[in-house]
C-alpha cells in the first residue's frame, strides 16, 4: 500500500514537472516570437532601392523645370552641371511622389527626381537622379537624408561603367553630390522643386 502511494505521488511529481516544463518552454518560445529574439532584433528601416524599371517614361512625367547657364544659382554652382556652357539645356523630371512634396521638411521614400543634359542640337549628353532611399535618420547616407545619387542614360537605366556596376550610391562622384546640395538641406537637399 505505502509502494503503491509512494508510486502514485512520484507519478503526479513527473507529470507536473513534464507539465511545468512544456508550459515553460512554449512561454519561452512566445516570448522569442514576440521579441523577436531569435533572428534581427531591430525592425530594418524603410528603403527604397530604385531599379531601372523604375526609371523607364520618365520624360511622361511633370517637368518641374528647364534651365540654361547659370539659372537661378550662380554662386553655388561653380563650373558644375553644365552651367558654364549656355548652350546646354537642363530639364528636370519629378516622379509621383516627389510631386507632393515635402512632409514635415523632407520628400517621402521613393520620391525620383530626374535631370537631363542636351545641346542645342537635341542630342543627349548625360543624366543623373536623386532618389530619396530611405527617410531621414535612416542607416543609408546618413549624414545626406537618405537621398541616393545616380548617373542614368537616355532610356532611363542606370548608366553602367566598363565593368558593368552601377554608377549610384551614397557617395556618388567624390561625394560631391552630397556636398553641394547640403547647401540645400533645409530644402531637403532639392534646388529647383
Ligand atoms: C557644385 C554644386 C553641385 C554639384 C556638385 C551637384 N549639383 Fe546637382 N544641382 C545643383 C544646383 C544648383 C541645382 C539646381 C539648379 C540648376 O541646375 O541650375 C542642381 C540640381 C540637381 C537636380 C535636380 C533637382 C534639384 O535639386 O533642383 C538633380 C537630380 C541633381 N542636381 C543631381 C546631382 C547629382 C547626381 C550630382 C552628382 C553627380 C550633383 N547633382 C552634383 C548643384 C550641384
């Protein structure tokens, strides 16, 4: 009788313990899913990563403005974009969503603006896009809100060099991109729009 007991009592032990242990390992799994302990433990910024798809029939979009010379920014353009020669004509394209502007200072993710270079003849000589990738305070180019620089041809995809890569990125041509538009900053890095 006391074997029998003393069974029963160990029996109800283990299963407790088994019990205890499952509901402590599936509590320990829901804790892991919900933290997400197991994998990133941080959400990854929003980023919009421009392909070439998304750059085709850019001259159907609005065309903010069309300049010649110097424009609007003589001081601050030196030599660059094709200023110093008159003969030139700069036009400059904006996507859908660089068409509404500005939120709170800054062009939302995904906003495209385009900039082309033809001579007087109408042949074409170069192109380049701003594309806001992620917003401000982003990992991508930090210090320059987000925004990614890109040379682009004629059809609207992204110009590659001999090798084959494609000439974008942060800290596009020398980092002059960046270091000439901050002079725009509190316009969002954009002159003309
Ligand atoms: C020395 C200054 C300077 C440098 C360097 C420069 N930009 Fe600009 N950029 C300007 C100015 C000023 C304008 C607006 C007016 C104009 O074209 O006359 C402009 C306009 C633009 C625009 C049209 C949107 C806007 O801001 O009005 C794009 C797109 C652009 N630049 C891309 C680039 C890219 C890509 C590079 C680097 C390869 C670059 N820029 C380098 C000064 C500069």
């Amino acid at each position: 009788m006391h074997t029998v007991r003393t069974n029963l009592l160990d029996r109800i032990t283990i299963t407790m313990s088994l019990l205890f242990m499952i509901r402590f390992t599936l509590a320990v799994f829901l804790v892991c899913f919900l933290t997400q302990c197991t994998g990133n433990t941080q959400a990854q910024p929003e980023e919009f990563v421009v392909q070439s798809s998304s750059l085709q029939g850019y001259t159907q979009w609005l065309r903010a403005t069309e300049i010649s010379g110097t424009g609007n920014f003589p001081l601050l353009l030196g030599r660059a974009h094709y200023s110093s020669s008159p003969w030139v004509t700069r036009r400059v394209y904006v996507n859908t969503l660089a068409q509404q502007g500005r939120t709170q200072g800054e062009f939302s993710i995904g906003s495209i603006i385009i900039k082309t270079f033809h001579d007087n003849t109408g042949k074409w000589l170069l192109g380049e896009a701003m594309v806001k990738r992620q917003a401000r305070g982003g990992t991508f180019n930090t210090d320059h809100q987000g925004w990614e620089w890109l040379e682009i041809k004629e059809n609207g995809s992204i110009a590659l060099d001999s090798a084959g890569r494609e000439q974008r990125g942060a800290q596009f041509y020398g980092n002059q991109c960046n270091a000439c538009h901050a002079q725009y900053r509190t316009n969002d890095y954009v002159f003309t729009y």
